[in-house]
C-alpha cells in the first residue's frame, strides 16, 4: 500500500509539472533586472498558474542548438502557487546553478519548455526580435511585446503593448535561384520597415530598410542555411526562421 501510495504520488507529480508555462523573457536586457552577479543579462520567466506548487527541477530548455536542464535538488525549483522563477539565459553556468548554457537570440529564436525526457513538449514559442530592455509575455490574448518588463510578477497585459501579429499576416517570402530571397508585403503598413537577418547565434549579418512591396536579396555571402529574418516597424517586430537551400 504504501508503494502504490507513492507510485500515485509521483505520478501526480510528473503530470502535474505540464502545467508550469513560459511566461516571459528578455533578450535584450540593459537595465531591466540584474542577476546575482550584478549583470543584466537575457532571462527566461516561469510561471506556476496553478493552486499547487510544481516541481521544475528537471525540466528541460531548449533553443534552436543548445539543451540545458533544470538543477534538481534545490528546493526553490519547487513554484509556490501562482508564483514566478527566473532563469538567466546568458552562456555562464559557472555564475550559478540557474544560468543557462545559451543565450537568447537578440534577433528571435526558437525556445521550448520539455519534460526531464527531453521529448514531451510542455510549451513553446519563436521569440521575435525584441527591442533593448523590451519583454516578450504571455497574456490571455496571446504572445505580446512590452515596454514595461515585470520579472517575477504578474504580467502587466494593458501598457505599452504591441500585439503579436504573424509574420505571414503581413509578409510572404519565397526563395529563387538558390540564395536570391524575394520579401512581399501582402499588407499595406505606413510605417517605416527595416530588415534584418540574424544568424543563429544572434549575429546581425544583414540590415537594410525595407522600402516598397517587394524586395529582393541576394545572399550568396551567407555560409550558413539556418536564419531568423526580422522586419522592425516603429511600433512591432515580425520575425521568422528562413531554411537556404
């Protein structure tokens, strides 16, 4: 009785870890908080939106490279009710057990949140590039970019808000002749755009404005075939993953 006991009990446990969720970061951090070592570095917010408290050591992180694990055996990996846990996502493990082993793409990226096997999705989303000390968070109404980052607290969901349109609501592009990129804007937008593209570490390899609806690119330069493509309006980010031939 007592295994079957326990046997429950960390079954309930395992099923229950599902319902922590990404709840906001930052890739860009220049004043917003600091981390134990006094640096304002990339930070990636867990949120406990449950009654109960859940266990997240052991959960795993990943972006488009890395994999990195959740410490177990400390005992603030357990998230009181609707409570918050920070990570430090800036490539220094020897600064503390909650610094991941990579950084956020400044320029967006992939991140998901898995079970301790690696496999089972928990939550996930493609960060788009953020403006410095600019957040990404989680709202009833979906992924928004703020102005006003609230680490370790309640999300704020009505100041300063730019919602998360898809990147194919408003542009189309399509690859030709190998490594020539051709952009269209598929919806009229006033704004002044700017273009870039990102490598996956982060590094900008290309910017130029964006002027007119269609805009060709020749990237024959480029060594790699993985990149994040961000178009930068004054009020919004678009970003998404391009694959070259």
């Amino acid at each position: 009785m007592k295994y079957l006991f326990a046997l429950l009990f960390t079954t309930q446990c395992i099923a229950s870890i599902g319902q922590v969720v990404l709840s906001e970061m930052q890739s860009s951090n220049s004043f917003t908080i600091a981390d134990n070592m006094g640096e304002f570095d990339d930070w990636i917010e867990i949120h406990n939106p449950t009654a109960d408290s859940l266990e997240i050591g052991g959960l795993i992180l990943k972006d488009q490279l890395d994999t990195w694990s959740i410490p177990t055996g400390d005992p603030s990996t357990f998230i009181p009710p609707n409570g918050y846990f920070l990570l430090w996502a800036d490539d220094q493990e020897d600064q503390g057990i909650f610094h991941t082993n990579f950084k956020l793409a400044s320029g967006g990226e992939f991140l998901g949140l898995y079970e301790s096997d690696g496999i089972t999705v928990i939550d996930s989303i493609t960060l788009p590039a953020l403006s410095p000390d600019n957040s990404y968070v989680r709202c009833n109404t979906g992924w928004l970019q703020t102005s006003d980052p609230t680490p370790l607290a309640e999300n704020n969901c009505t100041a300063n808000l730019t919602e998360n349109k898809s990147f194919e609501d408003l542009f189309s592009i399509k690859t030709i002749n190998d490594k020539q990129l051709e952009i269209n804007v598929v919806n009229h937008i006033e704004e002044q755009r700017t273009l870039s593209i990102y490598s996956i570490d982060g590094k900008e390899v290309i910017q130029k404005p964006l002027n007119g609806k269609k805009t060709t690119l020749d990237l024959t330069h480029l060594d790699s075939k993985v990149y994040i493509l961000s178009i930068s309006t004054s009020i919004s980010t678009y970003s998404k993953k391009i694959v070259l031939p």
